[in-house]
C-alpha cells in the first residue's frame, strides 16, 4: 500500500476540517469540522500503523482511543449548544461571543448609566 494515498486523503480532510473551523458560523457546523479534522488523524494513524508494520499496533489502539474521545466531545459540545440554543435563541457563534463579553446584565447603556449615576 502507498502510503501517499491515504496522506493526502487525510490533507484534505483536515483542510477542509480547518475551512470549517475558521468560516462556519453555526455552532454544531463548527463541531462537524473538528469531527473532520480529528478523522484526517485517526486515518494518518491507522495508515502509518499499516505502514510501520507494527506488531503492537499502537497507531491503531490511539486511533479507538481518539474516537472514544471524540464521541465524548461531541455529546458534551451537542449538549452545551442546545443549552445556549434553549437560552439564547440562536447557535451564532459571533451572536454568543457578544453576548459573553456582556453577560449578567452589563450592556453598554448599563455601563453608562453607571457612569453617569458615579460622576
């Protein structure tokens, strides 16, 4: 087996993984692309593994290793985006970070109006 093969299904992958990261705006898109990106490693792994010849196989026992991790990022990450969804309204990622930097009621007029009632 050539290992170019599998090397550049798996750059691909990750690049296409990485586009998704930095373009998407929906929060479980966003998920979707690191499941992309960790399946580009989990496929590297397995095909150096088989490359190697290892009698271990240690690429292919981090490979289940990594899937196992991944199942429970995306059952923790599916979680916490419905929770957001549900208070929220909206799985934006730029509409939540806004609304982090003025969580708990600290909106620009209510900056204000504190500055306004201390001067």
């Amino acid at each position: 087996m050539h290992l170019a093969y599998p090397a550049v299904l798996a750059v691909l992958l990750f690049s296409v993984g990485v586009y998704g990261v930095l373009a998407r705006r929906n929060a479980i898109l966003v998920l979707m692309s690191v499941e992309l990106m960790l399946n580009a490693v989990n496929l590297n792994l397995v095909a150096f593994d088989i490359w190697l010849r290892d009698t271990l196989h240690a690429g292919q026992a981090l490979t289940l290793f990594t899937i196992a991790i991944a199942a429970a990022e995306i059952g923790i990450g599916l979680a916490i985006v419905l929770m957001v969804y549900r208070n929220r309204g909206t799985s934006d990622v730029d509409r939540l970070r806004d609304t982090a930097e003025t969580a708990g009621g600290d909106t620009p007029a209510d900056r204000e109006e504190k500055a306004e009632a201390t001067a």
